[in-house]
C-alpha cells in the first residue's frame, strides 16, 4: 500500500469544506489506493465546528483515512503538506471596497504563502478557491518565493463544469461526450466561456448551437450561475465548488484523458498574449505531475478580444494589490 499524503484545508468547517473534506477521504481526489492525512486548518472560533467535522469524518470509517489533524496555525497545518486546498477567505461584507477585500485576503494568504513555502513538502501542489480566487493565488505564490510559481493555481474548474453542463442540456448529448471545452480568465463575471474547439460526440459544437445562444444565454449563464444558485438555494455553491475542487486536483495528480482538456487557471507566461504572472483560466493537459497549457489554438477575434478584457480586468486587481504594498 502507498504511504498517506498530506491534504491540508483551509476554511475546513465552512460550507465548501463540508462538502469537500468527506470525498478527499473517500479518495474520490487523488483515487481509491491513496491513503490521505486531512490537515485542517481554521480560524481560532471555528476551531470547535471543524472537531465537529472531524468527528464525522471518523465516524464514516473511510479505509483510506489515514488521521486527521486540526489547527488554528497555518505553520502547523501546512507541515509536510502535499496538496493544499486554500477554500477559506474573507468575505465580502457590506459596504467593502473591492480594494479592502483584496487588502483582508492578503493578510491570510499572504501569510499561508509563507507558511506552505517554510512547512510544506517539496512537491506541494496548491489550488485556491477562496474569492478572488484568482489574485489570492497570485499572492499566496509571491509569498513562497521557494516554491515554483506554477504549483499555485486558482480554480476555474467549476466554471468550466459550469459550461460543459449547459452545452449537454443544449445538445442533449451526455456531459462524458463533451471534449475541450475552455473557460479563460479569471472566475468572475468576465469570464469567458468559449465552445470555439469543442467537440460533442465527435462533432464540431459551433455546428450545433447559434451564435444568439451562445452570446445571449450560454455566456452569461456560466458566468452569472453563482448568483443564479445563491438565489435559489438561499445559499452560495459549495457541493458543486467542492466537487470542482476535487475534479480539479484528481485531473493534476493523475492526468488528464487522452483527446481532451480542462480548465486550470495557472501562471501565465505570455501564453494568448495574456500577461506573464497573472493566474488565468488557460486550456491544459496534465500528465499527473504538472500542468501544460494547451498551445497553438487558432483563436476567433471574438476570443481574442474576450481574453484581453479579460486580462486587463485581472491585471488591474494586481495592480491594486501591488499599490496596497501586499507584494
Ligand atoms: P464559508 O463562509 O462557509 O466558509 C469559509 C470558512 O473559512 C469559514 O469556516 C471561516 O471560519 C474560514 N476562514 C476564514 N478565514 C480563514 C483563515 N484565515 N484561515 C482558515 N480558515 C479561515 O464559505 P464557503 O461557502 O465555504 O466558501 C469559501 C470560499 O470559496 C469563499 O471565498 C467563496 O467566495 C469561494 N468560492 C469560490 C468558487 C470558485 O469557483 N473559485 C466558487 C464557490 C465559492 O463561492
């Protein structure tokens, strides 16, 4: 049998973490012959909700569960950590400026950057899910300067799950059917969701759906689907951003199909003429160790365009980060 890993979460008793912790331990993420050491961590107040947690986790007696820690201190909870899920972050409250969030979550994964850069084991893999999941990456990265850049990323999975879905309801095909679809930019509501190289059942999508759907419904139904389930649910998506959180790791750490891709947003190098340095929803393959982003994609002006606000969008909250003095 292989030797347990260490999966660390932040934010472990909210709502992502409950519905994410439970398939780390069924070994729904990193598969059914890896055994898991789940490290919590939260803050000092929720400390008791996350035993609560922990207790569950126990009693579901997974055989893959290898133990369980619980810390209210990033330098203890990211200790020998192998994958690390940063799910807590400060949300927005009323009357908050865009640039005191960003200032409120510098101040915690600024922090869980050093401290996964000093603790975590040698070939940490981090995936950030915490709003603005895109600039906390960013942050968390600057603040493991030993750590490469690449092993921090910011999920667009779900935004990417997202889109896959509303194209299979549109198609009537099965969501297993759909092939390459891509998310790019950051996870917010300038994203942009483009079926421009997607394959349904071996068919061309472009073939199959309308340039009037596409624009008026299927683009902003992917990017607005937060809002829409906050609105229905009286609650903000956690089974399915847990679910994207776990889809996201399993597709690093044991590839990615052969004939397709997914979307990660990872630091960019100037691929698409977006900005080196940002975290950006790119196409990519992985070959179980790292990401590669999928290169040499014929792009219509319409994607074109879409990237580059996109970008600029993502790299004026950089901007704002830099002139709080955050990195
Ligand atoms: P909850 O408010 O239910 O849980 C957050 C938890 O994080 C709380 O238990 C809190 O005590 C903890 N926490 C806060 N600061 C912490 C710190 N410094 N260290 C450790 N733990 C800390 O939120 P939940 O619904 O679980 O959402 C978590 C985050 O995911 C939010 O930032 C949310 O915006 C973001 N999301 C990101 C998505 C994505 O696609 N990237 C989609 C879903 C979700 O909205």
């Amino acid at each position: 049998t292989k030797t347990p890993v260490n999966v660390t979460v932040t934010g472990a008793a909210g709502n992502i973490g409950y519905a994410l912790l439970f398939r780390i331990a069924s070994g729904a993420m990193l598969g059914p012959d890896q055994p898991v050491r789940i490290k919590m961590l939260e803050i000092t107040p929720a400390l008791k909700a996350a035993e609560g947690t922990a207790m569950e986790l126990n009693d579901c007696a997974f055989p893959l569960l290898a133990g369980i820690d619980i810390s209210d201190d990033p330098n203890v909870a990211f200790d020998g950590c192998n994958f690390g899920l940063l799910v807590g972050a400060m949300p927005r409250k009323k009357g908050m400026e865009r640039a005191d969030l960003i200032s409120a979550n510098g101040g915690i994964f600024g922090p869980q950057g050093k401290a996964i850069n000093d603790h975590a084991a040698d070939d940490v893999r981090v995936l950030v899910v915490g709003n603005p999941a895109n600039t906390n990456a960013v942050i968390a990265a600057a603040s493991a300067p030993d750590v490469p850049a690449e092993r921090f990323n910011a999920m667009m999975r779900l935004d990417h799950n997202r889109a896959i879905s509303q194209l299979a309801e549109k198609t009537g095909a099965k969501v297993a059917d759909i092939k390459k679809m891509v998310v790019w930019g950051n996870h917010s509501a300038d994203q942009y969701p483009d079926i421009s190289f997607c394959e349904v059942e071996g068919k061309a999508a472009s073939g199959l759906v309308d340039e009037a759907w596409l624009d008026e419904y299927f683009v902003p139904t992917v990017a607005k689907r937060g809002a829409a389930i906050i609105e229905a649910r009286g609650a903000s998506s956690a089974a399915s951003a847990a679910g994207a959180a776990i889809d996201h790791m399993h597709s690093w750490a044991l590839g990615t199909p052969e004939g397709d891709w997914t979307t990660a947003a990872v630091p960019s190098r100037g691929e698409y003429g977006v900005p080196e340095g940002l975290s950006y929803g790119f196409p990519v393959t992985s070959d179980g160790k790292e990401w590669k982003i999928v290169e040499g994609l014929e792009l219509s002006d319409k994607t074109k365009k879409q990237i580059e606000f996109n970008a600029k969008k993502a790299q004026e909250e950089i901007d704002t980060v830099k002139s709080l003095g955050i990195m």
